[in-house]
C-alpha cells in the first residue's frame, strides 16, 4: 500500500474514530465538570441550564471590551465549523460511504466566500501576533501553527476545486492528497485542542477579581503561606470571558493550547498563576498580593495601606482618639 492510498483509506477512517471518539469523550467529561460545578447550588437545574446556554456562545462575556476582536473571531469559527460541514463535496462523501448521509449543501459562492474570508482572517491574526509587541512576547509556536493547522484545509481546499496550483506539477499531482493530509491533521489537533485562561505576568496584579466572577468555579484561588495561588480546571471551562470582563488591568486572556496530556488529567487543576503576598506591617499576617500593593503606593501614599484590614481599624480608632477634643482636655486635666 502506498502513501497515498494509506491517506485517503486507512488514515481517513482512524482519523475520524479518534476524532469522533475524542469528541464524544470530551463532551461528557465536560457535562460531568458542569454538574460537578454545580453541586452547591440550590436550584441546580438553572444552574445547569444556564451554563449549557452560555457555554453555546464562548467568549460572549468579553464582547463589551474587545467587540472588533470577538466579532472577528465569531467570523472565524462560523467559517471554521460551516464550510467543512455545509459544503457540497464533503456532503458526496457521506453520500457515498455506508452511511449514507446527506444534507442540504451550501451555495459554492457562499463556500467560496467564506473559505476566502476565513483566510483573511488567519492572516490577519498571524500578522497581529507579529506586530503587536505585548502579544508576540506571550505568544508560543503553537500560537502560530493552530492558526496555520486551521487554514491550511480551506487554503487547500480551494486551490484543488479552483485549479490555481494546475500549473505546479507537485501540486497538480498531490493537492487532493495534500488537501485530506491537511483536514486530518486538523481534525487529530481538534481533540487535543482546549482554549483555557491564561494572565499576563507582567499585568495581573493577583487581585482575584477573576476567581469571584467566574461562574463555573474554572478558577480558583487559594493562599498558601506566602503565596496566593491560582488553579485551573479546563475541563469545567465554558470559555465565556467573565475573566476577560472583569480583569481590571487586562491581564486575562483566552488562548488556545495544544495537549495530549491535558485530555487525560480529566478532573487535574493546573495552576497557571502565583504571587507573593506582603504582610502587614503592624501584626505580620499576610494580607494583599505585593504586585498590587506596588501598583497602589504608586497613586497613594498613606500610612494604613500598609495595615491589614483589621489593624486599619484600630489604627483609626486611634487617630480618631487623638484628634478628639476630649482627648485633648483629659492631657490638660492630667
């Protein structure tokens, strides 16, 4: 059997029981997250109901503050998932193999259209993570290469119904076993693929504003010693962006990662962020995250920043004492 009989045969048809194996796997352990999540609650079928609704929408919680990016991105996966499945030729495969399945097939112009647009679109992203400076230094080579695993069947896909590489014999030759190479490779990536939570080092503060909001219990926060830790669980994510919204120094992000060890920690926390705590200068307990308490003596000054909450109030009550009159006449009278 050569390569290329192996790739439109027995590849095709692993590929697609991982995939859908994976995907079925995938779905319930989530569902499991999401009832697990919601134990504590006391009506729990809202509960349920109302987190299967948003987790329909990703990313829907971080529109108000980046809406020309979300919508872009709402573009991108439309695309993404319409086109492959939508599309005329796809559909003849099903027709034809044992199942036998068949749709209504997608206008070619409107294929065409958003093949092209999604293009567009990946170029735009990988030329974002270029020449933004802030995103290039957190971005990873597998930033790059999902936006490239993504593109590449579309890309591919559209040279091999348009003729545009006849004139390349490779191309000729190879572009429809490139094109199925390709839409395997991006299935496989599909179900080891999770988009999860991730802070800008160089921004969060540890203020924990994203724990609070975070309607899953996805992240949590925890402080240990000297440290206040934050963990992730990634199966239990609805990727909303409530960390996205309420992050007050836009150091919350949702990005994409690559993992095959990620799909079988099935109930694991990761911990992805950890910071310092200061302690109070009068009584030593530990009591705000240092990265924030750094940002404040930026704008403020006073003396009781540096006092945990409890001695705040008995070093005001002692101010007070002392700019009393009565406590003036009782010194005069001694």
């Amino acid at each position: 059997m050569d390569f290329v009989t192996f790739v439109e045969g027995p590849l095709l048809k692993i590929v697609f029981f991982i995939f859908f194996t994976g995907v079925f796997i995938r779905i319930v352990l989530f569902i499991f997250s999401i009832i697990k999540s919601g134990i504590h609650q006391e009506n729990k079928i809202s509960y349920f109901l109302k987190i299967f609704a948003r987790s329909l929408a990703p990313f829907h919680m971080a529109v108000p503050k980046r809406p020309i990016y979300s919508l872009l991105r709402y573009i991108f996966h439309i695309c993404l998932f319409v086109v492959p499945i939508w599309l005329g030729g796809h559909i003849s495969f099903w027709e034809g193999s044992r199942f036998g399945w068949s749709w209504t097939a997608l206008p070619y112009e409107w294929a065409d259209r958003m093949t092209l647009l999604l293009l567009a679109l990946a170029v735009f992203f990988l030329i974002r993570h270029l020449a933004i400076k802030d995103i290039r230094i957190r971005s990873s080579f597998a930033d790059y290469l999902i936006i490239v695993i993504a593109a590449l069947p579309f890309a591919t896909g559209y040279f091999l119904t348009h003729g545009t590489l006849d004139e390349f014999s490779f191309f000729s030759d190879n572009i429809w076993t490139i094109h199925i190479l390709s839409g395997e490779i991006m299935l496989i990536t599909s179900v080891f693929l999770f988009c999860r939570t991730r802070m800008n080092e160089r921004k969060c503060t540890g203020c924990a504003s994203c724990v609070l909001t975070c309607p899953t219990g996805t992240l949590e926060s925890e402080d240990i010693e000297n440290l206040r830790i934050f963990n992730y669980t990634h199966y239990q994510c609805i990727c909303c962006g409530s960390c996205i919204n309420s992050c007050p120094e836009d150091a919350a992000e949702l990005r994409h990662e690559i993992s095959l060890r990620r799909f079988y920690q099935f109930f694991a926390k990761q911990e992805i962020r950890s910071v310092e705590l200061q302690s109070c200068e009068r009584c030593g307990s530990l009591f705000v995250p240092e990265p924030l308490m750094e940002k404040i003596n930026k704008t403020f000054t006073d003396e009781y920043l540096g006092f945990c909450p409890d001695c705040r109030k008995i070093n005001m009550g002692e101010y007070i004492k002392k700019i009393s009159p009565w406590h003036h006449k009782s010194r005069q009278h001694i």
